[in-house]
C-alpha cells in the first residue's frame, strides 16, 4: 500500500468529500493561497476556487459565526482554527451555539459543521502555541472529539466528520504532520466511536490518543523486551468514547495506562481512567494510572518542555510498577 | 528420624532458660503432647510438650541447668535404647549463657563458607501474645550491616492482635538477615545475628530460599536452623535496600486490589489466611490464585451426605448418661467418630458454635474419651444442629470435616475433605461407619 504523510491524508480526505458533496467549504486564517503554516491545504484553492476556499481575517468569533450560521442554513462548513490554543476565541460560537442548537431547536435545526484544528507540545513554540486542549471541548455535550493517531486515521476520521450532522471538533497533532502511514488509494471511512487495537497484550493496557498512540506502541515494545505483555488501544475519538473496547481489555488484563497530552489535572486521562475504575473495579488488580501533560504552561526552554510530555521511557516505567504488583500511592 | 529437643523461646528478649525439672527419664517412652520438662524464664515456669513420639534418649542438660534457647537437650528417638542414655546426673551443667558453637558444628557447611550464618548475637521471633505460635515480620527497622544498640527497634512484627515493634535485645552489627518483610515466621525462629564487629557483607537470605527449619515455642523437637546453600543468598544487601514500605494491614484492612478480593470472595478465602500464608501485603489477583492452586493442588474437594434417625442416639446418650455416667455427648460423637476413621488412636475436635472441644480417643470404650488440648486434630465434627441448620459444605479444610445437621428430627451428616487427605474409599468408609454407628449404637459396642 502506497504511504503518505498525515497532512496529504487530510488534503485528500478533503478534497475528496469538496468534490462528492458542493456544500462542503473550508474557511479560515491563511487556508487558500498559504494553504495554512503547516502545507495541509496546499493546492485545494487552485481546484475548488476563493469561493469554497476562504481566507478569513485574523477574527476568529467572527468566521466561528460565520460558520455556524452557514451550517444551520445548509452548508457543511470546515472551519480552520490555525492553533488548538484559538480555540479559546471561538468558545462562545461553538459551545453556546454549535453545541447546542440542535437540543435547543427541539431538533429542528442541525449544525453539521467540522472544526480542525491542532495540539501537541515539543514544537518549540511557547505556552501559547503548544497547548492540547481537546479536554475543554470534550467536556461539552453535543460536540464530537475525534483525534486521528496516524494519516490513515486522519483521513477516515476527517470523511466521517464531514458527513456527520453535527459539530466534530479534529485534533491533528502538530508534529505529525510529515509522519507517514499506508493509506488505501480507495475511499474509506472511519466512524467515530470506533476504537482500535493496535496491538494485543495480556498483562497491561495501555491507551494512547492522538501522538500518544506512538509512546504507547514504543513502550509496548520495551516492555515485551522484558517479558510484560502490553496491550496498545487507541480510542481515536473521544466523543463518543468506544468504552466497551477499553472495558474489555482492562476486564483482560486487570491493569491499565491511559496516556493523553493533554494537562493531567480534570483531562482526558482522568476521564478515561474513572470509567474503567467504575465499571471495572472488580477485575483491577492496580490502580488505573494517568499520565497526561505536567499541570504547567508549555515552556519554550527545549530541555523544559521535553519533561512535560509522556514518553514511552516514563509509560514503560509506570507499567513495571503495576505488573510488579508494587505499591502505588498507599501511603 | 528421631526428633531435637530444644530449649524453646517462651518470652520477649529470652535468650535462655532454667530446666526446673523433667518430667520423662532417659530411656521413657514418650506420646506427642506428654509434658517433658518444665523451664523456667524471668517471667514464668511452663511445661513444654513433647512434639512427637518416641523414647527420650539424649538428654544432655540437667536440672537447674540454665540453658541458650535453641539448644539441644535431648532427643526423642523411634526405637527404645536406640542410642546410649546416659543419666541426667552424669550430665555435667554448662555453664550459663554458654555460647552455641555446638549448633554451628552441626551445620553441614564450614562455618567460614561464603554465605554461612555468622556467629553472633541470635535475634529470634519473639512470643508477643498469649498461644501464638508465628508472627508475620513486617519491615526490617535497620539497614543490613548498621549498628544497633540494644533498646533499637530493630524489626516491626505484626500477630493476629497488632503490630509491634521489637528491639534489637544485644548490642552489635546487624550481620545477618535470615527473613524477608512479609515471612510468617514461627516463634523462636533466628531471623538475624548480630555481630560484636561490624560485618563487610552482611548476609540477607531471600524470601525464594528455603524455609528455615522451625523451632516452635510449643513444639521444641524441630531441628537446628541450618545455614542455606550460599547461592541461595542475596550476593549483596545494596540490591535489595530500600524496599518500598509495605504497609501490610492498615487499620486492621489487609491491602488487596479489587480483583484479589473478588477472586477470594468468590473462592470463599478469607484474605487474611492467605497474608498468613506468607504472601506479603498488597495481594494481588496471582497471590489469590497461587493460594488457591496451591490449596487445591492434588485436586476437588469431598463432599458425601448421610441421613439417620436421631431418635436412636438420642436414646444411647441418656442411657449411657445415666447408666454408665458418660454425660457428655460430644464425647460418644468424638468416640464413633474415631472409630469410624478406623484408628487406633484419634484426636477428633468436636466444633459447636464458637466453642472446640477436643477429644482424645484411645480405644473403643467410650469411657476413654478424654478432653485433650493438642491442637491438631485428626477429624473434625462441626455440630450446627442447634443453629437448626440442615446441611452445610464450608470448604474442605486441612482435616476432614464431618458436619451434623438436622432435618425433620434426623441427623444429617456431611463429610468434606480435600482429595490428599483421603482417599474416595476412605470417605466412603468413615461416613457410613459413622453413619451406622448413629443408626445401630450397640454397633459401636460390639
């Protein structure tokens, strides 16, 4: 199978539903000519035109609303949020009212909008370009949270967003975007909800979103070096969350890791580890652990910001300890 | 093989014992449980029982004597005049507090050997309670090499009623370590030695090496702790320190993960009879299921029913009450009982609610019946008739287990046992002969 990078799995799957489906319009800060600072939409303009193709002032309230609007009255607009760190610009537009127009309209109105954006520290850029904030949107009923792990996902999951009749906030993390995986030339999709088990393990599980997946699939492969049997899921959307697959495997294998770059503190991590805690107490012979992103503003030092993402030394790590049956926390 | 006698721990920081008097004479033919000889310590005299049978032979410490715990006095042998028994007054006493080189001659290897037990200082598993005859040893107190000084906790003990510190009792280097955090240990056990010289390797024996020869406070005839092969020794103590502090019971919670005690729920096991096992605190899934192998291994449990009239035995315990003054009835259930397993002698522990009554059965007349405190019987009877309880099958234990229930004024028998214990005809044999003797009495007598 031919292999390509995570950003031409984007363009593809976009271009490829621009052209089955004449509603579908990208707009956004630098996304027709530029083709946004990371290449992913280079060339969509040339074939689709300024009209399908918009470059937005620097107003992200603005084009959020925009979007909206053109959503509830028809459209299936794909609204470009140039950094996951804007998100919180566009709150309002896509929390009070893309959220919750559906529900509010009795189910008269639907808001089939996709919102993509990016995460993922370790780029160099600063607090405020760095940050992974897909837990704030997740948090809010009536938005989908899909987060693609290699180009293949991207592709599937970007299809799927785009037919899906409500809003669907895409995380693509920022330094895979040159990371290749093989990609069927045919169509796919793949639905959210859906997980994924990549690879299969009886002693720990480890789940892993987004980057993550990566870490986690590293460790796997350190620990099977010493004997440790590690299951590696990728849950690829978080809304709707595919609980019974990584129920399923913590029932197995009694323990489990969830690895997300998002802040520790009220994340993914936690939410994840509280519904195996819930519905899978009893068959959990070690504490479910968390390992998310340090609870401090990405630093821009290099050497700072490389301590505060998870990495499959600090996963490969932290498994030991549980399979090892060692004390965790019981002071 | 004929059996030590020692002279056993009976207290916190004894490290010896005054022989007040004996009660058996070389050469006398002695049953397990016959009281051997009296010691006295500073806090009391008591009588120490004979651990198993035989003829006393051996003896080498003489009334008055003051003896080192863990030292050999005597010897029960199999055969009477086996070996010479010279007279208690030809013994010559030691003096007291006399160093125990003859146990580190006995030892199969040189004392000098890499990895032999260092001469020093014996710091053993003191008797902290009342009847107990093991402590779990919970954390070591000191680095493995470190001075101590007498009145220094030296290692944290945790029995059925609490967890307590101990003191090291002896100044000197902690030389040896000869048990691990989580060890159920029997009293008067050497689990360390300290050295009057500092140590450059101080020795700690892994919890993998085989299990030190017990010297049981109540059952002083165990043989002398002997030194484990040298590759059974951690090379080095560095390796093994600092340990992650366990923290066995916490407010009197033994710590599990949850699947650990769904598994022991499931399987009936109390947790703590499996931290008793000697599995170290937090148990997790594959300790519940070890126990459980290790429990079952050999097979499934017995389980036969029987059901007789009452009104027969009833009748046969107010005659034999009246008639022949044998008004116990757990006596005459204790002598069928005995009977029916088809033994010369028995010891059948008859349980009825919290109360455990013990039985020696010496032949086939009931009026030989007699209550005994030795602790391990050869079958159980556990009587629920009173609690109105039909049939009950609460898990084989260690002994078989015959359980008598009631029914519409019959008596219903239960006999559990696991598959060592007994054979499937063996089963078979003692419930019917039970059964029969409850049914026909005068069977019994004939």
């Amino acid at each position: 199978m031919r292999e390509i990078t995570l950003s031409a799995a984007v363009n593809e799957a976009l271009a490829e539903e621009m052209r089955r489906d004449d509603r579908v319009f990208i707009l956004g800060e630098d996304v027709a000519e530029a083709g946004t600072p990371f290449k992913v939409l280079s060339g969509l303009v040339e074939e689709f035109g300024t009209a399908r193709v918009i470059d937005t002032p620097i107003a992200e309230p603005g084009f959020m609303g925009v979007a909206v609007g053109a959503a509830m009255t028809g459209m299936r607009p794909v609204v470009d949020v140039m950094f996951g760190d804007f998100l919180f610009l566009i709150m309002d537009q896509l929390c009070n009212q893309a959220a919750k127009t559906h529900y509010m309209s009795g189910g008269k109105l639907n808001v089939p909008l996709v919102v993509r954006t990016n995460l993922g520290a370790t780029r160099r850029s600063a607090a405020q370009h760095s940050q992974s904030l897909h837990a704030l949107v997740a948090h809010i009923p009536g938005l989908k949270v899909a987060m693609p792990s290699s180009a293949y996902e991207a592709k599937g999951l970007m299809k799927s967003a785009i037919r899906d009749d409500n809003p669907v906030v895409i995380f693509e993390d920022k330094l895979m975007y040159q990371d290749k995986a093989p990609v069927p030339e045919e169509e796919y999709l793949i639905p959210l909800g859906e997980a994924q088990v990549l690879r299969e393990g009886s002693d720990v599980t480890l789940i892993g979103t987004s980057s993550m997946v990566q870490v986690c699939q590293q460790a796997a492969e350190v620990l099977a070096a010493e004997g440790i049997s590690a299951e590696v899921i990728d849950p690829r959307s978080i809304v709707p969350l595919d609980e019974a697959t990584l129920l399923a495997s913590a029932r197995k294998t009694s323990r489990a890791i969830v690895v997300d770059e998002g802040h520790q503190s009220f994340g993914v991590t936690a939410e994840i580890a509280s519904r195996l805690n819930e519905k899978a107490f009893y068959h959990l012979d070690a504490p479910v652990l968390r390992l998310g992103a340090m609870d401090v503003p990405v630093p821009f030092s290099p050497a700072l910001e490389d301590l505060t993402v998870p990495t499959p030394d600090l996963v490969a790590e932290k498994a030991r300890l549980l399979c090892a049956g060692e004390l965790i926390h019981a002071a | 093989m004929p059996l030590d006698v020692i002279m056993p721990a009976l207290g916190m920081a004894q490290d010896s014992g005054v022989i007040v008097a004996w009660h058996k004479r070389p050469g006398d033919e002695v049953a397990e449980g016959d009281v051997l000889f009296e010691v006295e310590t500073d806090k009391a005299t008591m009588e120490v029982e004979a651990a198993g049978a035989g003829f006393l032979a051996d003896v080498t410490a003489a009334e008055g004597q003051d003896v080192p715990v863990g030292e050999v006095i005597a010897r029960i042998a199999d055969v009477a005049g086996a070996v010479p028994a010279p007279s208690v007054e030809d013994v010559e006493p030691a003096p007291p507090g006399a160093p125990e080189e003859p146990q580190i001659q006995e030892t199969p290897e040189e004392p000098d050997a890499p990895g032999a037990v260092p001469d020093g200082h014996r710091v053993i598993m003191p008797v902290l309670g009342m009847a107990q005859d093991s402590g779990l040893l919970v954390v070591w107190l000191v680095e493995p090499g470190a001075k101590v000084a007498a009145d220094d906790p030296l290692f944290e003990v945790e029995t059925d009623k609490s967890t307590m510190e101990v003191p090291a009792g002896a100044d000197g280097y902690l030389a040896a370590l000869l048990a691990e955090p989580g060890d159920e240990v029997p009293t008067g056990e050497t689990i360390a030695i300290l050295t009057e010289a500092p140590v450059a390797e101080p020795m700690r024996r892994g919890a993998a090496a085989a299990p030190v020869p017990a010297v049981h406070a109540d059952a002083p005839a165990a043989p002398e702790p002997a030194p484990e092969p040298a590759a059974a020794i951690a090379k080095s103590a560095d390796a093994e320190f600092p340990r992650p502090r366990a923290a066995p019971v916490v407010d009197g919670r033994i710590l599990a993960s949850p699947k650990a005690r769904r598994l022991a729920l499931e399987a009936g096991i109390d947790l703590a009879v499996i931290a008793r096992s000697g599995t170290r605190p937090p148990i997790h899934a594959a300790d519940v299921e070890g126990f459980l192998t290790r429990r079952g291994s050999g097979g499934a449990t017995r389980v036969l029913t029987a059901e007789v009239s009452s009104d027969t035995f009833d009748a046969f315990a107010a005659w034999a009450a009246t008639e022949a003054g044998l008004t116990d009835p757990a006596a005459l259930l204790a002598g069928f009982a005995a009977a029916a397993l088809g033994r010369e002698t028995a010891i059948v522990a008859v349980e009825r609610g919290p109360t455990i009554a013990s039985y020696a059965v010496t032949g086939r007349a009931l009026s030989e019946v007699t209550r005994t405190d030795a602790a391990v019987p050869d079958l159980i009877l556990r009587d629920v008739r009173d609690l109105g309880l039909a049939q009950v099958a609460l898990g084989a234990a260690a002994h078989p287990v015959i359980s008598l229930g009631t029914s519409g004024g019959r008596i219903v028998l239960t006999l559990e046992c696991a598959d060592p214990a007994m054979t499937a005809p063996d089963c078979l044999h003692l419930l019917s002969e039970l059964a029969g003797r409850l049914r026909e009495p005068l069977r019994h007598l004939l």
